[in-house]
C-alpha cells in the first residue's frame, strides 16, 4: 500500500481509502438486491477486512444509517489501527436523512457521532453540505460547533466536502485541515481545487473517484448512456475491467491527492485498486484519456 501526508495533518494515510456508505445504507447502481446494505455478520467481515488489506483511511457519515454503528460495533478495538473520517449536518432518520446545519444540531450529532463509532475523538469531522451550501458556510454555525468539539478533544482535524462552486471559498477560509472533493477522468473541473489545496498544505480525499460505477464494470448495462465511457473504452481495447485502473491512475497522477475513497461493500472491489495501484499506471494511456475527454 502506498502511504501519503494528508496536509499538515501529520498523518499518513492509505491512498487506498474506504468510503463506508454501502456498508450502512442501501445504496449503488443496479436493482433492490444489489443496492441492500449487508447483513450483520457480512458488514464485520467487511470492516475487519478492510484493515487488512492496509486501508487505513475509513471516512463514514451520519446520514450512512447503521455506518457508524457497525464501525464502532467491529472496530473499536482496533481504533488505533486506523484514521476515522466522519461528517456531520446531514443527519440519519432512516430510512431517510436529513439537513441541520444549526449550533445545537451539529453539537448534538458529533456527540452520538462519539457514542455510536464508541471511540474518544473522531480524526477528522465534515460538513456534510446540502441544498445550500454557501448559507452554511456563511452563517458559520456549523463550524463554530465543529471548532468547539475540535477544542474539547472530540476531534482532531476539521474538513468539508463541498460541491465543486463552493472549494474556493471553503480553501480561502483557512478554516480546514482537509477537503473532501469530488473528481474523476469524466468531472476535472476540480484540478485547480486540488492544484490549491497542495500548495496551501490542506489534505484532499477523493470522493466519486470512479463516477458512481460508471468507470468500473458496472457500467456495462449503461454504455449508452455514457458516451465518454465508452470513447474510453477504445482506449482499453473494449476491457472493462481496466476502466478502473485507467481512473485510479489519473488521481494517482495528481500530487495533491493524499487518498482515494472506494465506496463498497465487496473487499474484491478494495484489493482490485490495490493492485491497479501495485501495478502502476501507464502515464502515456492516462494523458490519451485526458484528450479523448478534453
């Protein structure tokens, strides 16, 4: 496993990274079967897994339903083992969620955040932005409780995971340690984002690395849907496969990226970026995709 700093954080963490959604809330492309969460006992072997594989990033969130509970219910004792990204502002009501950006809301959620993930403090806290983002982050409510809970040892790092508009203003804050941003080889509008946030020493985890399926062999029923997927896959000689060593090697090309999120609840999927990563990546084929897509 490669090891990167996240910013001025001091950690390193895996650029492997599990995005712990699927593993607490139905979710993902396809019918109601593959969208269910698992059961109990198949979530602990995930999770266990998981830091087995040496991913020892784990980004979780409130509104991911039983997320944070089957964490802190199969991984405490191995607390140590791992760096714990949460968010707070979309809060669960299962089967649904939803926003409070307000003081006592976000106080309250960070609270059973702690209690739920059974852990003394949570490595980085989130704003887990909504409908509209640039009220939140004017008001400064949200961060305000963050900043508390960060003063009373709750949390260590403060981070959001905002929509592409709002990372300038979120990076000219000064208020984070990390940025969770969404980017892939069919969505770069924010490389400039990232470009920034590596100048100014601010870690960047990668949200929809793979654009939600589309560039893993899930896609394979949705081609024609898709028509950039499927110029890249003239690259690749039709090999759906590599769809998504073709997309981790274009993150891995950008040194701002300290970790890349794998949503999933199949560990086949985690060891399959570990050894695109192991592997290495052809930077000629990843600059053709670039001006395939340009």
């Amino acid at each position: 496993m490669e090891f990167r700093e996240l910013g001025k954080t001091g950690f390193s963490t895996s650029f492997i990274g599990f995005g712990a959604l699927e593993i607490g809330r139905d979710w993902g492309l396809g019918g109601e079967e593959a969208r269910r969460r698992p059961a109990e006992e198949e979530a602990e072997a995930i999770l266990k897994g998981v830091l087995e594989l040496k991913v020892n990033l784990i980004d979780t969130a409130s509104a991911y339903h039983l997320s944070e509970e089957r964490i802190g219910k199969y991984l405490f004792s191995r607390r140590e083992h791992f760096f714990l990204a949460s968010k707070c502002g979309e809060h669960n009501n299962e089967p649904s969620t939803y926003y409070d950006f307000s003081y006592d809301a976000i106080r309250k959620s960070i609270d059973r955040s702690l209690k739920l993930l059974r852990t003394e403090h949570i490595d980085l806290m989130q704003i887990h932005f909504g409908p509209d983002p640039w009220s939140v982050l004017k008001k400064g409510e949200t961060l305000r409780a963050m900043q508390e809970a960060k003063e009373l040892g709750k949390i260590r790092f403060l981070g959001a995971s905002p929509p592409t508009e709002l990372l300038d203003a979120c990076i000219e804050s000064g208020a984070f340690d990390c940025l969770q941003i969404g980017i892939n080889l069919l969505n770069r509008e924010a490389e400039a984002a990232v470009e920034k946030c590596h100048q100014r020493g601010i870690g960047v985890l990668v949200r929809s690395g793979f654009a939600m399926g589309r560039l893993t062999p899930k896609v394979q029923n949705h081609l024609e849907e898709n028509p950039s997927v499927k110029r890249l896959l003239e690259l690749v000689e039709g090999d759906l496969s590599k769809l998504s060593g073709l997309a981790l090697g274009y993150l891995h090309s950008l040194p701002g990226v300290s970790t890349v999120l794998v949503g999933t609840k199949n560990l086949m999927h985690l060891q399959e970026q570990i050894e695109n990563l192991n592997h290495g990546f052809d930077s000629e084929l990843i600059e053709r995709a670039k001006a395939v897509l340009k």
